[in-house]
C-alpha cells in the first residue's frame, strides 16, 4: 500500500507547494461560480472546484502514504 | 459595481491558476526521484492541462480571448532568414564532420561526429604542419 515510502526532501516540498495551490483554486472557484452570470462558466467552475479538491487529495494521500502526513497541510 | 468581478475577470483568473499550476506540477515532475511520485504528478499534470485548454476555449468562444494570426510580413521574414541560415550551415566547416551517406543525423549524432575525429588533437597537429 505504502507506494510513496522513500520521498525525497524536494518531492515533498513541492508536493505540499502543489496542495496549497489547489485548496486555494478550490476556494476560489467555489466563490467565483456563485458571482458568474453565464450558467455554463458556473458550471464548469463547479467541474473545476471537483478536480482541484480531488488534487489535493490525491496529493495530500501521497504524503500520507510517505508517512510524512499530508493531512495538516491540506487546510490553506 | 466597480469592485466585482465579471465573467472575464474570472475566467481570466482561472487561467493564470491553470497555468501557474502547469508550470508547478511540470517543475515537481522534473524533480521526482521516485516513479510513482513522478507517474502520480504526470496524470494531475495532464488534468491541469485539460482545464487550461477547457478555459480557453470558453474564453475563445466568448470573444475574452481573441487570438490574432501571426503577421505575414514578419513570418516570411523568419521563414527566409531561418532558410539562408539553414543553407549556411556547415557543423565544425566542411573538414571531416559531413555526412557522406546524406542521411539525416540528429543533433546529438552531428555534434558526436565520427570516430576517427574524436580526438582533438588530431585536427591540430595538421594545422600545424600546414
């Protein structure tokens, strides 16, 4: 299960870099996809704010996995 | 509203997000020491690219980004400039480095060159006499 055991310093730097860039897209699209007018730029905003959060988790699982527990840094 | 942001704006903001985000994940693939980090980070890679390629073309379709063709001056100008250098071109002059067979050599191969002109001083020692 663990496949991410023996991360390197500079993969988990920017692998945390990675989940502060997507949790924030994540928040923006949630408050931009209720300000847009044209209902389909606010559906795929909220297509968007899926994929990102996805991301994050994915990348945050990874650290996990690397036992360098991703969870703490999910939260931006 | 001065302060609210429009369609554009928005859109706009997302593309920089997307492409920002490319350059980081492309940034963390050139680092990864470890293949399932890096085939991991390829996969998110390609979503980010995706979602690039999917804002613009709402923007495109919307008129937010109108793309211009290239000048056509200025693109005949690169085209005759590219193919007089392309014409020029001779790797290390004419002495030993062309390719007899007139087959196609990559950039790697040309610049290797034969074997028997591995050695630099072998160039040197006929300037000399000569």
């Amino acid at each position: 299960m663990h496949h991410f055991t023996g991360m390197s310093q500079a993969e988990k730097l920017a692998i945390t870099e990675l989940i502060r860039h997507e949790n924030l897209c994540a928040k923006k699209c949630s408050i931009y996809k209720e300000q847009v007018q044209d209902p389909q730029i606010k559906s795929a905003l909220g297509q968007m704010q899926n994929i990102k959060q996805q991301h994050s988790n994915t990348l945050g699982s990874m650290l996990q996995q690397a036992g360098l527990s991703g969870g703490g840094t999910q939260t931006v | 509203m001065m302060n609210r942001l429009d369609d554009h704006d928005i859109l706009a903001d997302c593309l920089e997000d997307a492409k920002w985000g490319s350059s980081s994940y492309h940034m963390a693939i050139m680092e990864a020491a470890n293949e399932p980090v890096r085939n991991t980070l390829l996969q998110l890679h390609n979503d980010e690219l995706m979602l690039q390629k999917n804002i613009f073309e709402m923007m495109h379709q919307r008129g937010l980004y109108p793309v211009e063709p290239a000048a056509r001056t200025a693109t005949q100008q690169q085209t005759q400039t590219a193919f007089r250098q392309d014409q020029g071109y001779q790797p290390y002059g004419a002495t030993g480095y062309a390719n007899p067979q007139g087959t196609h050599q990559s950039m790697y191969q040309a610049n290797q060159g034969p074997q028997q002109n591995m050695n630099p001083n072998a160039n040197m020692g006929n300037q000399q006499q000569s």
